[in-house]
C-alpha cells in the first residue's frame, strides 16, 4: 500500500485474496491520522501482519474498556460492508454500489 498525502490517495498495489489493486481517494481527516501514526522508517505499517496484530490489540482494548464484546466483530472488511450500506441506502442501485465500490479517483 503507497499512500500520496498530497493527493489524498492510497494505492492498492497487493490486495489479498484475488481482489484487484486500486486507488482510492481518502479524506483530509484520514491522511492527517496517517502522518500523525510513528512510524520507525519510511513505511506507515511496517508488515501487514504487524497491521493485524495492532488492528486486533485495539479492538480488544476498545471492547474491554466500554465493556462491548461486539467491538471484537469488526474487521477490515466491515468497513467496506459499511460504506457500501451507506451507499445502497444513498442510491438504491446494485450496479451502481458495485461500481462505487470499485471506483478509482481520477
């Protein structure tokens, strides 16, 4: 994954699973909370499975201290469930979600 702060953009550039790379346009809230995580080098997340293991550690801090095992549920992939939801309410058109969800900014 290549980040341009600038731009507001994050590649894709080894997706799992048989997906496909893209780029995607984030918000300015996003990137800030990217350049504001330390990092020891250059990278942002130094392995994707230091990634998970951080990601997994935050949600069971985040569960134990407002006392909702349910925060334990939520993975990577619940978000892109949840902006697609948003979208299908927004728009109610299958094809045009599917699209959205595919969507590369130009």
């Amino acid at each position: 994954m290549d980040v341009d702060f600038e731009k507001r953009l994050i590649y894709i550039n080894e997706p799992e699973k048989g997906s496909e790379t893209g780029v995607y346009r984030v918000s300015e809230k996003c990137i800030k909370m990217l350049e504001n995580l330390p990092r020891k080098g250059e990278r942002i997340f130094s392995t994707l499975q230091s990634l998970r293991v951080n990601f997994t550690n935050q949600r069971a801090r985040l569960a134990y201290k407002l006392s909702n095992p349910r925060f334990k549920q939520i993975h990577f992939h619940t978000f892109r469930h949840w902006r697609g939801t948003l979208e299908a309410y927004r728009v109610p058109n299958a094809f045009h979600v599917q699209k959205f969800l595919r969507q590369h900014p130009e």
